[in-house]
C-alpha cells in the first residue's frame, strides 16, 4: 500500500500548513468499502436490500457516496499526520 505524504509549512510561529497528499489506490479502497456499506444497508423500492445493482446505487446515493469517502479519507489523512 502506498503511503500517505505529508508536507509541513509553517507559515506563522504558531501556524502550521499541511498538504496531504493520499494515492490513488486508497481512495479507491475507500470508495469501494463505502459503496459496499451503501450497497448491503440501501433501501431501494423493487429490491431486497443487499441485492441492489451497484450502478443504481452509485446513481441514486452519489452526493452521500461522496461525502462519506471525503470524511473517511480526512479522517485517515489526519491519524496519519498525529502520528
């Protein structure tokens, strides 16, 4: 797994700026793990839950897909920073 890279600037002498930088391999993990959550708990009329296709649900659940992968990839980005 390709790790995280952190680049610290301190821009004031009690400011600190971080870029953080995530690979692409991860976030793709993420997305995967979150529209498998999203795939077996969503409720869809005409479906059994779990049994959804994954095109209707990255369809009808992208804005919370989306938002769910952002707070897990900046909270995995910030336990990585605190280390």
């Amino acid at each position: 797994m390709a790790p995280i890279t952190i680049v610290r600037n301190d821009v004031d002498a009690c400011r600190v700026k971080l870029d953080i930088e995530i690979p692409k391999e991860r976030t793709d993990g993420v997305y995967r793990d979150t529209l498998k959550v999203f795939k077996q708990k969503a409720k869809v009329p005409g479906f059994r839950p779990g049994r959804v296709p994954q095109g209707l649900i990255e369809r009808q659940f992208a804005t919370q897909i989306a938002s769910e992968c952002t707070r897990e990839l900046l909270h995995l980005g910030l336990r990585e920073v605190l280390e």
